[in-house]
C-alpha cells in the first residue's frame, strides 16, 4: 500500500513542479504533503551546511517567528539530535515517549500545542541541507514508521523537484543556456541551490572538489557572457545578489547549431551579413537572424564582443 501511495505522491511532485510558480513551490508541496500523510503544522528550512546559514524557511501552521525559537532549542530536540548524528532519515518523537525532555524545548512546543512530531534530513549536493520537522496537536495521534517512511521519502522528492522549479520557471526558461545544469551560488562561491548534474561536471573536471562551494571564480566581466573552465563552457549572469551558474561540456561553440556555427566562423573571417547570405544562397535577412540567435546563446552583442570571446588572447 505504502509502495502505491508514495509513488502517486512522487509522481504528483514532480509534475506539479513545472506548473506551481517556483517561488511558490515548496509551500504548496507541504500543503500537498497533508493530503497524502495528515499534519498539523510543518516548517521546512534549507541551510548552506558550510556558511551555517539558513537562506529559506517554508512554513504550514505556524508563524514566521518558529524558525528562530526552534535554532534555539533544535540541539536539545531529542527527534532532531537523532537526525543531527546520521542515525535515521526520519525520525518521529514517539521513539522517547517517557523520556524527560529539556524544559526550554518542551516550553517551545507547548506554546504552539506541538505534542507529537517527526524529522527529516535530506543532504542535497553542493552542502546543502534541507530540514523537515512535521507536528502534530494531539499527544494520542503519534506518527507510525509507516508515516515517517512515507515523509521521509517524500522528503527527498520535494528538495529534488524544488531544485528542478527553481531552475526551469524562475525567469529561466529564456534566458540563455536554460536547460543546462545549473547552482546558484553566493559572492564567495558557496551553493544555495544546486542540480546534481552540475555537481557531477564539476567533480570529473577537478577531483579535489569539495562539494561545498564553486572551485573557480567568476570575473565581473564575465557575467551574461561564455567562458571556459577546464574544459567546460560556464555562463553566470545575477540574480539579487547571488549567482545562476551554468555548466556544459563541449567548446564554446557547443550550444548552436549547424548554422549558427558556420555564420559565426563566418563572421570572425571578416565577412559581411551579404557575402555569407551569397555564400550560402539564403537571405541576408536570414543572416542576421542566425547571427541574432547565436549572439544571444553567446552573450555577447557585437562582433568585437565576439571576436574577444573565442579568441580571449
């Protein structure tokens, strides 16, 4: 039963990802979350593990002000000590009934009817870690392993889909190099949201990786524009004050097409829109389109931009 159940609920997230406005995503998935497993109130936070940051708090049932109250109580939560020493995925309180709890931890839950919770921890690449805790008010409906099982997997499905609607609907499906894997970084390079595809070219490009934070440096001037790295073609442009970072394999020329390329060859020969449109027997207005469109992968918006980008010496 729990196999058909979990798999319905999986399926849902990840559908519902390209449809639910990203910055809207991980709410909607904790609210979806209570149809499949019943709860009361949940929060869901996400911490750069290097920075020990929490950058995204997702909340159902409770107030904005629960995720600072809980950082100061959470290590003497007995359900998330048991998460924070690796010893289960989920973990639910009906595993220390009897115990005597910590009086500031038992004031926090009491001042919010919490009798009864579980935990999840989910480690995302890139160092980050997302932090589940589910509640419930009423001390004879405690969580089942069944349940804890169910949310812990569900858990892991909602970091991965939230990564995968953060990167395809938050503004980025025109941008250029949509589709490739992608971070979003800090100004000193530590990931806050990151696909797994992206950890892995990076890991093939440099083994020392350490997962945690990008292993190079983006120039100011090399935003909204491509470059190489070891072998990889990087294109970074800002948002607020972090960084979309996007990876490929191949040259810089990789993301055109056929066309686009012999244009572009064209071009940095020193030919005119007109003499290639004769070269190749189609418009100049075609020309220019190709041109358009392969500037546009490129990042770059002159000839000269382009001449500097593929020939950087």
């Amino acid at each position: 039963m729990i196999e058909t159940t979990t798999d319905n609920l999986i399926e849902s997230l990840y559908a519902n990802s390209l449809t639910v406005p990203a910055a809207e995503y991980r709410d909607w998935a904790l609210q979806h979350l209570r149809s499949w497993v019943t709860f009361d109130a949940a929060q869901w936070r996400r911490i750069n593990t290097a920075a020990q940051r929490v950058f995204g708090v997702s909340y159902s049932g409770l107030p904005p002000s629960f995720s600072s109250a809980f950082d100061r109580v959470r290590h003497v939560d007995p359900v998330y000590q048991k998460l924070e020493r690796g010893e289960a995925d989920a973990v639910t309180s009906a595993e220390f009934e009897g115990l005597e709890f910590n009086p500031a931890w038992a004031r926090l839950y009491a001042a919010h009817e919490i009798q009864q919770s579980t935990g999840v921890f989910v480690h995302s690449p890139g160092g980050v870690l997302h932090e589940l805790m589910f509640f419930r008010f009423d001390n004879d409906d405690p969580f089942t392993e069944e349940q804890a099982e169910l949310l812990g997997r569900a858990a892991r499905h909602m970091a991965s889909a939230a990564t995968h609607a953060y990167f395809l609907l938050r503004g980025e499906l025109s941008a250029p190099h949509a589709r490739r894997p992608a971070a979003l970084v800090d100004a000193r390079g530590l990931f806050y949201e990151v696909q797994p595809a992206f950890v892995e070219l990076v890991r093939r490009a440099e083994p020392s990786f350490d997962g945690e934070m990008l292993p190079f440096e983006i120039a100011h001037n090399q935003y909204d524009r491509v470059f190489s790295w070891k072998g990889l073609s990087v294109y970074a442009h800002a948002v607020d004050d972090l960084s979309v970072v996007r990876l490929w394999e191949g040259d810089l020329l990789s993301a055109l097409t056929q066309r686009e390329r012999e244009i572009v060859s064209l071009v940095c020969e020193g030919h005119t829109q007109k003499s290639i449109a004769a070269q190749l027997d189609i418009s100049a207005s075609t020309v220019a389109t190709h041109i358009y469109a392969a500037y546009s992968k490129l990042g770059v918006t002159t000839k000269t931009e382009l001449l500097r980008l593929l020939n950087p010496a």
